[in-house]
C-alpha cells in the first residue's frame, strides 16, 4: 500500500490552482471553499486547506470565514508578467487572423531578418538586443497585418516591463529565450504556407509555455 506524502500533494494542488488563477479561469473575486476543493481532488480538508493557506501566504487568496478564500487582486511578479504576455500572444491571434483575411503572403525576409537578430543577441547573451529584436520582430509582423495600433500597445508593455525590471523578469525572458525564437520560426514558416490554424497553435502553445514556466 502506498502512503501519500501530504505536503507534496498539498503542493501539488497548490501548483494546480495557482495555475488556473495565472490562467484567468479563476477570477478576482471568485471564491474557493475547502471542501470542495478537497472533494474536486479526492483528499482531506486538512490537505485542501494546507493548499490554500499557502497559497493565501503567497498573495493570490484572501482567507475568508466559514473555511472560505477569495481570489485577490495582486500585483506579485507571477501575475505582472502573465497578465502582460496574455495581451502580447492574444494580439498576436489577432495578427494571425488579419493576415488570413486579408490572404496575403507575408513579407518573410523581414522578418527572418529580425529573427536572425534574436538569435545572434542570444548567441551574445544580449538581453537588451535580444529584447529590441523581439520588438522590431514584432512590429514588422504588426506592419503586414495593418494593425500597427497592436505595436504601440506592445511597447507600451516593454515600458512597464523596462520600469519593472527585475533579476525575476530578465531569467525569465532569457530562460524562454531559446523556445520563442524556435516557435517564431514554425510561425513564419506557417504563415508562409498560409497555414493559419497551424500559426495560432504554434502562439497557443508558446503561451502555455510561459505561463507553465511561471507556475514551476
């Protein structure tokens, strides 16, 4: 018989619930009650609220009475960068989207031009070239599509993340490095078969990757 370890099941449904909350399928507002959340994953209440209470520790609940918590507002590192890279990849989509209506091949060199750029900065271990090749990779992309209003928002965002400039925020960009420049590579070569449901997969599953980055 095995005996479970309830600290890292505790953990585990901690990893659980943090993730959905990056994710937005929980709200600010919305409420968790121990017993449904011991009842959803099949454990004690004990273990249940060992999950929420360190959650709660961590900035992302509110305790409530009644053995309730609340999802708060917070402004931890984990939900700055996820709420940002949310609006990036969902504009992104929108990208994705105009360029199938308006059923144009993209100007590739361009962009693989900017590509090469991201990788060589990486190459360098140049974070603030890597960071600026991602933007005009990004713009030119925002360009071919006619959506250019989409750049302004997202150097706005690189401005919020400049000012919130962390040691956090600059592992994680380079530890996502390498995968982004990978997916921006399948994305190109999608779009330039015109493959368009394959190109919002490739952006859908980099987005994962980030927000499964910030929940480890």
């Amino acid at each position: 018989m095995m005996i479970l370890n309830n600290e890292r099941v505790a953990d585990e449904i901690y990893a659980s619930i943090k993730k959905d909350i990056l994710c937005k399928k929980y709200k600010i507002g919305d409420t968790i009650e121990v017993q449904h959340l011991a009842a959803l994953f099949g454990v004690s209440s004990n273990i249940a609220e060992q999950a929420l209470r360190l959650l709660s520790q961590r900035g992302l609940l509110t305790q409530l009475p009644d053995d309730m918590y609340c999802v708060k507002e917070t402004h931890s590192q984990e939900f700055f960068y996820s709420g940002r890279f949310q609006i990036m990849f969902l504009n992104m989509e929108y990208i994705i989207q105009r360029i199938k209506e308006m059923n144009v091949p993209i100007v590739k060199q361009p962009l693989y031009t900017h590509l090469e750029e991201m990788r060589v900065s990486l190459e360098n271990a140049s974070y603030t070239n890597y960071i600026d090749a991602c933007e005009r990779f990004y713009l030119k992309l925002c360009q071919q599509a006619n959506m250019m209003s989409l750049g302004s928002s997202l150097r706005k965002i690189n401005m919020q993340l400049t000012e919130f400039d962390d040691i956090f925020g600059r592992q994680f960009i380079l530890t996502s490095a390498m995968c982004t420049v990978e997916a921006m590579g399948l994305l190109l070569d999608a779009l330039e078969k015109r493959e368009y449901d394959r190109a919002t997969e490739v952006v859908q599953q980099l987005y994962k990757y980030y927000i499964s980055l910030l929940t480890d």
